[in-house]
C-alpha cells in the first residue's frame, strides 16, 4: 500500500489550510473560550511518553476544569482504575492535548498545552467533593486554544435523536472475551452501584 512519506506530499495532496483556521487559534483564553470550556463537563485528555500516546475520558458533575486564570487550567484526577497511562505520561513528558464537548453542541474546543501533575492538600482541596478530594491535579499551561469546526459531530449525528443506536458489547463483555470464565453479566448488573459510591 503506498505511503506519504514526506511533508510536502501531504501539503500537495491537500492544498493549504482554510485561512479561518489559523486566524481562530489563541494563545490564551479568551471571554468566548471560557464561557465554553465553563460549560463543558466531559473532556477527553490526550498525552504522550516513553510507551507511546494515550487517551482518556475526563467527567464530572459540573465543570470538568477550573481555570485558574488565562493559560493555566487545572484537572482533578478523579478516582478510576489506577493504570494511570496519562499521569505517567505528563510526569516523563508534560506534552497535553484536551478536547471538551458540550451535549447538544457541534463544535468542539481543543486546547494543547505543557502538563504537570501536584498533589499540594491545598489544590486538592479547591476539589472538595462531600469531603473526597482527587489525589492529584492536572495542571496545564495553555499554548493554544481552537475551535474544531462542526463537520465531524454532523456527520456523525452524534447528538441527534435519529441516530441509530447500534447494539454493542459491555464492559462485562470485554472482560469475559479475555476471560472466558468471568460472569461479565453480574458484572455489569452490579457495576451502577459499585460505580456510585467511587465517583470522587
């Protein structure tokens, strides 16, 4: 199968960029891009290390970020698996990308940006969740911050009612094709009550 192997095949296949996406990249937060990023609670965190990239599903029950001033976001490490890709990531490398959906919104806001990872009690404790805090916050230095047009979520229909809603496997599912002995539908009969009381 024939491969781009070099830069300037790829600008040859493509043409230059569409001038508006450029000119919509700050290096900074504007009024509008906190007004989005306020409002989003779903992001999905994107780093790379040693081991190669990773990605990772952020929510929460209101904003999924703070932001602390005009380039810096901060990101509470809430309670998952402990496999810890990304966190791993940013400690060797510090390189992060966000992309933060809105339910019912086309576009999608992407910042890049530095990382570091602090678990200062204090920055922790701005996370206060009925007494739980995250152990550690994802800081990030903000390089730039854009808008991703519309085209992708339309095509897609992602938030449309009329959008076929595929059957698909479960966690469970995926658990018991690696094990086949696992009772994969106990566990995800169970799983909703497991999951309420570790959210934070």
């Amino acid at each position: 199968m024939p491969q781009i192997t070099t830069l300037a095949a790829l600008d040859a296949l493509y043409g230059p960029p569409v001038p508006a996406a450029l000119t919509k990249v700050s290096d900074h937060l504007t009024p509008l891009y906190r007004q989005w990023i306020g409002a989003a609670r779903f992001v999905v965190l994107s780093t790379v290390g040693p081991g190669g990239t990773h990605g990772s599903p952020r929510g929460d029950d209101g904003p999924v970020v703070e932001i602390a001033d005009g380039r810096t976001l901060l990101l509470p490490d809430w309670r998952g698996n402990n496999r810890l890709d990304c966190l791993r990531d940013i400690v060797a490398d510090g390189r992060i990308s966000l992309m933060f959906l809105v339910p019912g919104a086309d576009n999608v806001v992407r910042v890049n940006g530095q990382a570091v990872l602090v678990d200062d009690a204090d920055m922790c404790a701005r996370f206060d969740k009925a007494g739980k805090h995250p152990r550690t916050v994802i800081v990030v230095t903000l390089h730039e911050a854009y808008f991703q047009c519309a085209k992708a979520l339309l095509r897609s229909g992602l938030w449309s009612a009329d959008t076929p809603r595929p059957q698909v496997p479960s966690a469970g599912d995926f658990l018991r094709e690696q094990i086949p002995a696992f009772d994969g539908a106990s566990y995800d009969a169970t799983y909703p009550d497991y999951a309420r009381n570790r959210m934070w």
